[in-house]
C-alpha cells in the first residue's frame, strides 16, 4: 500500500515533496510518471509524480493529500522518467528542473480547467472550486473522474482552423454503423496519432459521398465530446505534421531514395545496416560515425537505413542542431516517405502542436519518423530503432541555457534504453567523436568522395596586412564579387560574431595576444588598461609590445564588419539586393526562412551573415564565398577556436559551386602563416585532427581531460558578492588541490555583467565527471544560504 507520493515540482523551486493518497480518489488512480496537482503554500501548483514509497518505510508522518491528477494515461513513459532521473543526477539538478524543460509547454500548465459531461453537456469547472467542494461533490467528481467523464482542459481557447487531433483511448471499433464518419476519422488517428483539422478534411473529401457535408467539424466535435479524441488549438499552419509542400529551390539539392548508391555508399550502407540490425536484434546501444565530407551523400544514407528501420518495426529520430536545418530533411523526409507517420518537432512549435506530437509518440500503433532538433530526444517513444544526429560537431546541441545537456549525451542514453542504432553524422566531425573513433570507442565509416561531378571549391588566403586599412574587402575580393556578379551569380560573406569582448592583433605581424597559461586568446578590457585570459583569470598591461615582433601597434579585430552591409550596399548597382542573416535579423519567427528564400530564389545577390550562413544550405547560384575576418574565429577565448574555426572554414566552403559552375572561397587573414589554414586550404580533416589533438594534450584540453565550467553570479549591487567569490575561489583551489584537479580563475566571464549581475568563472580540469560533480557539491556547502549568489555547474562547456 502506497502512502507517500513524491512529487517533483515544475516550477521554481522545482523541488520534490511528498504527499499522501486523499480520500476522494483511490489509489489506483495514481501513478509514478502522472501529472497532478499538488497543494504547495497556499496555492496549488502542477508536478509529477516521480516516486512513491510504501507503509514501511514512511512511518508515521502525516502528509498533506495530493490535491488532483492530470492524465488519465501516462504521458511519461518509465524510460523518459529513468531518462530525467539520469540527467538530474548527472546534472545535479532537482528532478523537476529536468521535467520542465523536457515536457511541453502546454504540459506544465499550472492553473487548470476541467471538463465535465453529464450526457451530452458538458460543463466546464475550474480547479480551485473542485477543491473546495464539499465532501459528497467530492465524491461525484471523483467518481466522473475514475469514469472518464471528467477530464482537463489544456488550452482555453481553440483556434478551429488550425486544430489538431489527436486520439486519446483506443477507438471502439463497435460504433453504430451510422457513425461511419466518426470510424473513419477514429481509424485515420489510429494509425497516425495526430492529424491536423486540414489532414482531416483532406482525407474527408477525398471519399466524401456528394450527399455529405464537405466539412468535418461535427463529427470532430461529437468525438470530443464523446472524449475519443482532443483537440489542441492553433496548431501553426507552417508547421504542421503534413508533410510541408517542398520548397523549389529546395528541390534542386533534394535526394531521392530511389538513387542507385555509389559504391563508397553501398559500403557504407551495409556496414550501418548490419549494425542497425544486430543492435535491434541483441536490444543494445551502438554508435558510429558517419564521417563523410560535404557533398558525399550522407543524407541518402540516412534515408536508406530509415526505411530500414522502418520495416523492422522500429521508430526513427532524425536530428538537426538547428531549426532551419532541420526543416530540410523534413522535406526530404516527407518527399520519401509519404505514407509513413510523421512529425516535425522542434522548440519553435506552438504549445498546441508540441502537445499534439507528444501524445502521439505515447499513443503510437505503428513506427514513425521524427525529424527535430534536440528537444524530440525527449519524446516519449517506445521503439526508437535508430537516432542519427546530423552535423554532429554543431554547437547548438547542447543547451547551454536553464537546465543544461549535450543532445549527444541524451542520445546515448535513449539508443542504450531502447537498444538501436546511434549515428553520428558530419564532414568536420567533434574533435572529441573522433578521438573516439580513433580510439575505437565508436565504429566509424567514411565517405571521401563528392557525389556530383563538381570539386569541392579553391580556397585562398588574401593577406590583409597588405591591404588598406580603411577598407573591410581585398582588391581580389572586390574584384571577384564584380565578376560574379556580372555573371549572375551569387555570393556570400561570412562576418565571423565578434567576441563578447573586443580582440586585438598585431598590425604588423598579425599575431593576437595569447594566455601563456591556457593557450586561448587574450580579451582586451579597456577600463583596466589589460588583457584579460578569461579561463585563467591571468592579466597582462595593454597597450604592451607584441609577443612576437614587437610591435607597438595593435588593431581591434572583428571591428567594422557591421558595417559590410552598408558597405556593400554602397559598393554595387542598386539593382542588386543584399540581405543579412545574423541572430537580430532572424529574432522574429519565420524571417530566417524568408531570408534564406529570397537568395535561394534569386532576387537577393549578395548575402552577409554570422554563421549561420555556413550551415548545410544549398544554394547552387553562389560562386563567391569570403571569410572577412578570418582570424577572429581562430583568436576566440575558447579552447576550441581553432576547430570551431576548421569546421566553419570548411562548412563554409561546402556551400560555394554546388551547381554547375566552380566556386571560391577568399579568407582574408592578418595572420597567413597560421598551421591551421592549410589543412582548412586542402579539407584535410585528418590532419587538422593530428595537429590540434597534440595541442589538446600539451595544454590539458579534452579529450584527455574532463572539464567543467563553474559559474557564480549575484547582483552588482550585493556587497558581499566578491568576498564570496573570493571565497568560492579559495575552497576550489583547495579541494581542487585536495582531489588533484587543476582549478583555473575565478576569472571574470566574458559577459561578466549581465542583467545586472556580476558573472564570474571558474574553469576546473580532471579525470572524470564524479570529481568535478564532487568538487561542485562541496562548494554548495560552503555557499551562503538564502543569498542572491547564485552558483552553476556546465560540465563539457561547448559556448564559452
Ligand atoms: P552531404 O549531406 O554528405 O553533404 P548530400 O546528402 O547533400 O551530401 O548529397 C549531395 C548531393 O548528392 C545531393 O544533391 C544528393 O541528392 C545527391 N546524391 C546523394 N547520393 C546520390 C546517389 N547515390 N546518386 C545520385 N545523387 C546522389
Ligand atoms: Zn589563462
């Protein structure tokens, strides 16, 4: 007999509590993995049950009754739930922290109303009054609840037009026969989960006798009524789980299924496709790496081992670190396989639509393809067979925001639940992935060749130091850009995001100051009249002579290229348009996608971005790619600069002369001698890996440490704050010493004021995540309590 629920809290602060079982509802009626209600305070607040204890071990505490329950089916299977757990854990975080970033929005709803039916009205009450109702009310709604005929009302007001369905219990195939129509639309959900009100009408139409009314808003209403299916509000109708209508341009790069492969692919592909076969086979995780240069079709591959996956039963989860990137293999996606369920999930999608996917992972009858971004690794699905993460190497597959995770990780850990196939796919894979690979801890299969007949483009170094100062282009660039455009041809021009902090290079030589210590780049702070190492915490006066020549004269780097735009503007013909593509031209939903439209169809030249730009579009037209300031990326505090930089360079190219015509690619740098830019000059993946591997292991980096940034922060106005943080700092460095860690700073964090707060950083190096977890939870204890300083824990920083 269960007497104690935990209750993990998804609002701040996200904590556990227990509860007890309340009269008015049995015990049956609750279960681990449950939304509920749960009083906290005075208020009542929405968590999820995350344990429960028995009479035994609970003794005789009295605890206060959970107040009501949410779902009526589990929406968290027991793997999401071992999942969150894990992460918590790892994460050292309260379990409701990872439950409210892993559950949809329209999932952590707080002040809730339900629906009652008696008949057929149905009676809309609110929570707070189910609460205070009295005894014998009580015992009605609880017994309308066992008899679900009460259930809650997620979103209040629905936008028809927009709707989606999605089924909520098996359908009773025993229906009268005059309720054909509602068979139909039931039998249409069983097999696909959720549908869109249009899906609907679509199929409704198709076989519609010429007696019926085209529209299916009744039926669709007596179904929710009758509780057979709910309905989600406003689903966003460019981003419905129809299968979008394929862009034109995007058909120009778009892979057909039906290509014979090469034989680099074939393989390749059975390779994969006896990996994907045994893990499915034996019920166990194995990963490989994909690692095949731009160009060598990789996304067919994927493709292939799908409908792979597919045919043995199992659902497939088909990764993108971005958006927009992944709306390109949902087209592809969609184009190949039209009659196979499918969704595309990703943070951009509304409340409703998130919800609808969500439910439909948990309800499925048949295997699907999810196509997402790193949030759809939390769907609850119980036969995934195969996750491939394309462009493995991006950033933007950790979370670096609220609760923190590397999707590679979560990803990890799901194929292991489920026992499948993990892909890692990528032409400039992680210097960490393919340490592995190297060392044998993933399997690896590698594809040299470029499909078409077109090469991969000349890439050239224009050295800046011999250029005027005044002007942001080369004599070549700007010359290059002329005839590419009296061609008719299209070009890109990559403005390296400067840092957070301004950094300076030598204008003789262009070599920018270093951390002697940490081997990143020094930031200037012009208040201090220093450079700053913001690993390390090391200073040096500025202006000072340069390390390398002696130079006196330093310029800012990254400076001016906000202007390129106007710059450019200036530069050609009026006829010709340019557009931008950085974070503040694409902070409004759907911009990015009308960006990328407008170049892709011609009636922009030029485009100008961060970036972004550098991620797997396909642009046939352009010819021209220029790196502007090439060194920025490579001077970065980040000691990652130089592959960043790599897979950048290298992603960058991969975009020029994809069409018919060559392409070339300009980088201009201050700072020509530099190792790296041969190998990014030739794509030598491999011997770009050699040399910054050896690099990683004279200066302590991963792979052949572990590292984890610590952050502490409180308001600039909070007068203890840096006695704290002198303190905090202390006690690193003696346990560090204690446990032989090596703890570098505190150093200020290259944002080191934020929404009024003082940020500070401390990076700290050792063998295992357990030590840096360990070293993390001593410091809790010597932390104020019920103090505005707040402290976090990043393990393998990836934005720093
Ligand atoms: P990657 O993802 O490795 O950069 P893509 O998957 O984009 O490469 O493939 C490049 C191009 O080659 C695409 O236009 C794709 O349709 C085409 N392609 C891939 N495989 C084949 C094949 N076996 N036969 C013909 N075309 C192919
Ligand atoms: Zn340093």
């Amino acid at each position: 007999m269960t007497v104690a629920w935990d209750v993990a809290l998804c609002s701040p602060p996200h904590r556990t509590f227990s509860y007890g079982t309340p009269d008015y509802l049995p015990e049956r009626s609750w279960a681990v993995g449950q939304r509920v209600m749960v009083p906290v305070g005075g208020s009542v607040r929405m968590g999820v049950i995350v344990g429960s204890l028995d009479g035994e071990r609970q003794g005789e505490r009295k605890l206060k009754p959970l107040a009501w329950p949410l779902d009526q089916e589990l929406l968290l299977s027991k793997d999401v739930l071992e999942l969150v757990r894990h992460l918590a854990k790892r994460q050292m975080a309260p379990e409701g922290l990872v439950l409210s970033s892993v559950l949809p929005k329209a999932l952590r709803a707080g002040a809730v109303h339900f629906a009652l039916r008696d008949g057929d009205t149905v009676s809309k009450i609110r929570l707070d009054h189910i609460l205070r109702a009295s005894p014998s009310e009580l015992a009605v709604y609880g017994q309308a609840w066992l008899d679900g005929l009460l259930t809650p009302v997620i979103a209040e007001r629905a936008d028809r037009r927009n709707a989606t369905y999605v089924l909520l219990r098996d359908p009773p195939w025993d229906l009268r026969p005059g309720a054909k129509r509602q068979l139909a639309v039931l039998e249409y959900l069983f097999t696909h989960g959720c549908a869109s009100r249009e899906r609907i009408s679509q199929e409704w139409q198709a076989d519609a006798a010429a007696s019926e009314s085209r529209n299916p808003d009744r039926v669709l209403a007596d179904l929710v009524r009758k509780g057979l299916i709910q309905e989600s509000p406003g689903l966003d109708a460019s981003v419905d789980i129809l299968p979008a209508q394929p862009q034109p341009q995007e058909c120009a790069g778009t892979t057909t299924m039906e290509h014979a492969l090469t034989a680099e692919q074939t393989e390749a592909f059975a390779v994969l496709q006896a990996d994907l076969e045994q893990a499915v086979r034996e019920k166990k995780g194995l990963v490989r790496l994909v690692h095949g240069i731009t160009g060598s079709g990789k996304t067919l591959l994927y493709l292939r081992l799908a409908r792979a996956a597919l045919a043995m039963g199992k659902s497939v989860l088909l990764l993108a670190p971005e958006v927009a990137l992944s709306a390109q293999l949902w087209t592809e996606v969609s184009r190949n396989f039209p009659d196979v369920p499918k969704h595309w999930y990703h943070g951009y999608l509304n409340p409703g639509a998130k919800l609808a996917v969500f439910r439909a992972a948990r309800h499925q009858a048949t295997p699907r393809i999810v196509v997402g971004t790193r949030s759809a690794l939390f769907l609850p699905f119980a036969d995934l067979g195969l996750i491939i993460l394309d462009e493995e190497h991006d950033a933007s597959y950790k979370q670096d925001e609220g609760f923190m995770y590397q999707a590679k990780e979560v990803a990890y850990f799901r194929i292991n639940q489920q026992g499948g196939l993990m892909l890692l796919g990528s032409a400039t894979p992680d210097v960490k992935t393919f340490h592995a690979a190297d060392q044998g801890e993933i399997a690896r299969v590698t594809l040299r060749k470029r499909i078409s007949r077109c090469q991969l483009p000349e890439i050239g170094l224009v050295d800046m130091r011999r250029e005027s100062r005044s002007d942001p282009l080369s004599t070549v660039c700007r010359a290059e850009l002329e005839s590419a455009l009296e061609r008719k041809e299209q070009a890109m021009f990559l403005l390296n995001r400067r840092g957070f902090a301004p950094l300076v290079s030598c204008l003789d030589c262009g070599t920018a100051p270093k951390c002697p210590r940490c081997e990143v780049g020094l930031t200037y702070h012009k208040a201090w009249e220093r450079l700053l190492c913001h690993y390390c915490g090391y200073t040096h006066l500025f202006p000072c002579n340069c390390a390398q020549c002696g130079g006196t004269r330093f310029l800012p780097m990254g400076e001016g290229t906000e202007g390129l735009e106007e710059y450019l503007g200036n530069m050609v013909a009026s006829s010709q348009a340019i557009v931008r593509l950085d974070r503040d031209s694409t902070r409004r939903k759907g911009r990015m996608e009308s960006i990328l439209e407008t170049f892709a169809q011609g009636r922009a030249q030029i485009m100008v971005g961060t970036q972004m730009l550098s991620k797997g579009h396909h642009f046939p037209n352009v010819t021209l790619v220029v790196a502007v300031d090439g060194d920025v990326g490579l001077n970065l505090p980040d000691y990652r600069a130089a592959e960043k930089t790599f897979q950048l360079l290298v992603q960058l190219a991969g975009r020029a002369g994809r069409g018919e015509r060559p392409g070339r690619v300009l980088i201009q740098t201050r700072n020509p001698e530099h190792p790296c830019w041969e190998h990014i000059r030739t794509g030598n993946y491999e011997a770009f890996f050699s040399q910054e591997l050896e690099r990683r292991r004279k200066f302590a980096y991963p792979p052949f440490v572990k590292l984890a940034m610590i952050r502490l922060s409180y308001p600039r106005e909070w007068e203890r704050g840096a006695d704290v943080v002198t303190q905090a700092g202390e006690h690193l460095l003696r346990e560090g010493a204690r446990l032989g860690l090596r703890v570098l700073g505190p150093a200020p964090a290259p944002l080191s004021l934020l929404n009024g707060r003082k940020r500070i950083q401390c990076l700290v190096k050792a063998m295992s995540w357990l030590e840096l977890r360990d070293v993390y939870s001593s410091l809790q204890t010597i932390l104020p309590r019920s103090s505005p300083f707040r402290s976090s824990l990043d393990l393998d920083p990836v934005n720093m």
